[in-house]
C-alpha cells in the first residue's frame, strides 16, 4: 500500500512527488533492490529503468550515473536518459538513503536515440519501523523534467501511477529476494 501526494516544485515548472509506504522486508533487503550501483537488481524488476551504468565514481558512496528508461504510456513518452550526481548513506538508526540531482559530464553528451531528462533533488529513504525488523518505510521524492515536447497533463497522468507500480513490483522484488 502507498501514498502518492505532490506539490508544485519549487526547482522546475512541475511538481515534487513524494511516495510513502511499508514494505514487508528488512531495510537491507529493501535497499538491495533500490541501491543505485551498476550490476544492481533495479533493472530486473523496476519497469522505468532500463540500464543504469556508472560514469565516474567519485568515492564510495558518491558517482555520476546514467540511468536510461524504456518508453511509456503506450509509446506517448519515449526513452529517455538521466546524468546524475548520486550519494548513498547510512545512518547509524539503520536508515538507507540515495539522493540524486541532474548533472552534466564530458563523458556522457546526449545520445540521439533518447531524450535527455533532468532529475531536480530527488531521493530514496529505506528508513527501519522500531520494532518490526521484517518491515521498512519507504520514503520517495521524485521531482523529473522528462523534457521534450510533453504536455503537462500527460506528465501529471503518468507520475503518480508510476510511482505506485514501483512500490507494487519493488515489494514483489523483496518477497522474491527472501525466497
């Protein structure tokens, strides 16, 4: 079960989408299905991720990603591609977090088979439910100018639906990991 709620972005002409939901799997586990790493399950069971590949990796916990996307909503929103900054951290309370924001980098111009989107702050929070080491809060923020020549209101069709069937197949991806 999620909560999908947004607001106008204070960083682009669209709005800040913010998922809430309890998965029934450890914040570990949950993060191994979410961390942004090349070779990561994300592209198994995440339908809006196509590839993911690392650029350059700055540290351990901080690199510059491509994240590509197959086309949606019946073909209406094509590929796309995202060149991010990424951060990973832990907390000492067991809380898991990645957050992004668009970058630009020599090494990957755009590609003329996809349209460059732009990832505004955005984040995954795997946070622990005090008590129940076999349940995680799972706080998203997305804010995304899939650029082109989209009208609004296909974008604002498409985000809220998308975001709960990230939360529906990453709660699928965890019981298949537990198996």
């Amino acid at each position: 079960e999620v909560t999908v709620s947004w607001r106008p972005s204070a960083e682009f002409a669209g709005n800040l989408y913010k998922g809430e939901g309890i998965l029934p799997a450890s914040p570990r586990d949950v993060w191994e299905c979410i961390k942004p790493v090349a070779g990561g399950l994300r592209t198994k069971w995440d339908q809006n991720v196509k590839d993911f590949e690392v650029i350059e990796a700055i540290s351990d916990t901080v690199s510059i990603c491509r994240t590509t996307t197959p086309s949606a909503c019946m073909r209406i929103i094509s590929p796309r591609e995202f060149v991010d900054v990424i951060v990973m951290k832990q907390y000492e309370d067991g809380t898991m977090l990645s957050a992004a924001t668009n970058v630009e980098h020599p090494l990957c111009p755009p590609q003329p088979s996809f349209v460059r989107g732009f990832n505004y702050p955005c984040g995954c929070f795997c946070v622990p439910v005090p008590g129940e080491p076999d349940r995680t809060e799972l706080l998203t923020f997305f804010q995304t100018d899939l650029g082109g020549y989209l009208p609004q209101t296909v974008v604002d069709s498409f985000f809220p639906s998308s975001i709960s069937g990230f939360y529906s197949n990453l709660t699928k991806a965890v019981k298949a990991l537990k198996a």
